[in-house]
C-alpha cells in the first residue's frame, strides 16, 4: 500500500509525529505537499471538500487507498496496526491511541505557550501573554505530563511505552521532546533529570537505523520558528 | 455489560459527552463519583495508578470489565461500536471518530477563552487576556469549526453527522451548542443563522426520548461556573 501524506510543507508541525512512524516502518509514502505546487493545490483541494463528503478539517491527513482520514492521533492509530507499530489486541491498541491522544493534548498546550491569545495574531501581538503562559506551563503541566509519561514507561518496564517493541507513541514522545529542547533548551536543560526513563528511551529511537538515517536525510524539515515549536528567548529564562 | 464512567461529580464537563451517549442508549452504567465520597476515592486511587499499569492522565475514564479507557473521543469510539451508535464499517467508525477529535480541538478552544493564561489561576487574573481570546474566538475560530460541522451535515442530507441514525457526533454537537448558548447567549444568537441545519439537528437530539427524559432528571447537572463552558457578561458582548 502506498500511502499519501498530505502536510504543510515548511515546517515538522503535526506531521512530522506521521513522517517518523511511516519512516520507521520503510513504508512506501508521498509527502504530497513537498512535491511542489501541484502538490499543495492537491492539498488545498480536499481541504475545500472537493475529495468527497468526508472532508478533513485540517492537515494532516492520509489518503490510503480510497480512504482519506485526519487528526494526527487517529492517523496513527490506522498506521500503528498496518505499520506494525502497535499492539496487535484490542485493549493494546486503545492504550497507545489514548497514550498519543494526551500528547496531543500536551502539543496544544506547548504551542499555546507563544499563542495563548491567538493563532491569528503574531507573537508580537502577545509577548506578556506568552511569557506569563510560558512560566505557569514550566511551573504545572511540564510536569504533569512529562511526569505521567515516565511513570507510564517505568511501569512498563523502562524500554518502551506499550508492549515489547518499538511503537508510535515512542516516536511521537521523541519528537515531543525533541521539540521542547529546540523552543525551550535552558529549561529542558534542568528539567530533563527529572525524567530519564524518557529521555533514555528519546535517546535510542534517534538511534534506531531508520529514524537516524530520516534525521540525516533532507525530508527531516528543520525546527524553524512557523511551527509548533518556536524558540523565544523571552519564554526561556 | 454495565459500565463505571468516572468524572468529577459538580460538572458537566468532559463527562457530559459520555453520559449523553450513555443515556441515549440506555446502557447500564454508574457514574461512581457522584455516589458520595467512596465514589470519589475510587477514581482518585485510579488517577493515583493504584488500578493497574494503564492509569489514565484525567478523568473521564471508563471502566468496562477489566479495560479502563480515558480520553472523551477513545470512550465514545469505544462505546460507539457497542452501543450502536456509530457506523459499523471502519471507514464509517474513523470517520465518526475524525469529527469528535475536531469537536475535542473546538473545546479546548471554548475552554480558554476563559482561562488563555492558565487553569491553575482564576478567571479573575487572566480577564483583559480573556477579552482578547474571546473577540478573536469568536471572530475566528467559531466560524471555521462550526461552519465545518454544518458543511458537513449539508453533506449527508442533513439529518445525521454520520450515517442514517443517530450517532455520538450527533449528541457532542448538541452539547457543544448548548454550552455555547449558556456561555455566549448574545454572541450564539446572532450566529446561530449562519448554521441553521445544525441547529435544527440539535433541536432534534433535545427532543428525543431518552435525552429528553436525561435532561429533566436529577442526573443532568445544570451549566455552571465550574466547568468548560462558563458564563461571563464581559466576554459576551
């Protein structure tokens, strides 16, 4: 099965949590907005629900086959059984869906910490915001998620978020972390002891063959400051 | 089959979307924590991790024989399927589950445009950010999400979200309405034209059987400060 990846193309945002899966799989895929402009006209044609009457409300989405699904963890969740990259039973499969949807949670509240008033305006528009965001969310929810992440991993075990082998929610808790050391490196810096089951475990999936050769390669799209990530030096003391 | 929901006692909140598709059902199910303070412990010993090595992140969470699931959209994807409330197909079943994960985003929105700096402070110390939040929601984001889901019903005939019969999207975007008409009831007014086959769809839930009975009941906790969506004059100018 060929699968078409349909993302904005200048940034990792939510589809790089599928870029690292369908690269840890090998599996055969088209990052359908980075093929140039017809690309992104193909993009922008589903999204205006010219593709059938089950149109996406936003990127990204897959199209396998005639199917064409969104939402980054329900994505994943279809991925994770095709791609082997989940537990095979049902209650397996809930869990890692439930595990990726509280990081979907998390990325909202990580990206808010520079838009808390709104994704329409600029970060310039909303800087004391941002800062008094930022500071509650180092203070609060840093750790509460972070902090249930490694719970979860210790009690599995310490290798692998769900089951005995690599699976999406390792890839997405990478990136996750990957991210909140480029928008926030001081205070991931001293926050990092606290969890190091996680980092650990973030450590060996950038060593994995696949995801190490992706990092390398030019389809791994740099942090940048259009993303979900976004260093400010400001949110960083 | 019965079925435990576990979610803080004094609101509606994300538990709402369960009950109502409980209730609609007829299933079987208690809603531990409002049976008195054993209730309570019960699902504080369950967030604590002391049920197994899958603790859920928040409440809700359900507890269906041996599973435990947590995470609004994953209960009612679930629930769907045993409660025949969604489609049967698995196109049909990721479809449904598409559209609640946007409702899921829609309300995390509604949710901060009273708490856009953080949850762990009042309302009173985030108002002039809240302001700000809720102009541009209202500008923005309402349109995009509700015109999406009206977009959507338009292209199914105009009865259902999904399918031929009433479904879990049916009964989450009737909440949502409802929580809005208490939140914003001038703003939700004036934009209710704009979406007049989704409002005729929640009419139509408000008016079925087991729902109407629900919401005459002791069961139905009424709006109310406390939860996600919240009534504040200044922010419904």
């Amino acid at each position: 099965m060929r699968y078409d990846l349909y993302y904005w193309p200048m940034i990792q945002g939510r589809g790089e949590f599928i870029r690292l899966a369908l690269e840890e799989a090998g599996a055969d895929y088209v990052d359908v907005a980075r093929q140039g402009k017809r690309g992104m006209t193909a993009m922008q044609r589903l999204l205006d629900g010219k593709g059938g009457a089950r149109p996406p409300f936003a990127p990204p989405f897959l199209k396998a086959g005639r199917l064409v699904i969104a939402q980054t963890a329900e994505i994943l969740f279809y991925l994770g059984q095709r791609l082997n990259l989940a537990p095979r039973d049902e209650a397996g499969r809930l869990w890692a869906h439930q595990l990726q949807l509280t990081i979907s949670d998390f990325v909202v509240e990580i990206h808010d910490t520079h838009h808390p008033i709104s994704a329409e305006l600029y970060f310039e528009e909303q800087r004391p915001e941002a800062r008094r965001r930022a500071e509650l969310f180092w203070r609060h929810r840093v750790p509460n998620f972070l902090g249930y992440f490694e719970r979860v991993l210790q009690g599995n075990g310490g290798r692998f978020m769900v089951g005995r082998r690599v699976n999406y929610v390792d890839l997405s808790l990478f990136q996750t972390v990957e991210g909140l050391r480029y928008a926030f490196p001081r205070r991931m810096k001293r926050f990092e002891k606290k969890v190091p089951s996680l980092i650990a475990l973030c450590e060996r999936v950038a060593k994995r063959p696949r995801i190490k050769a992706y990092l390398a390669s030019d389809r791994r799209i740099a942090f940048n400051q259009w993303g979900i990530f976004r260093y400010y030096e400001e949110l960083d003391r």
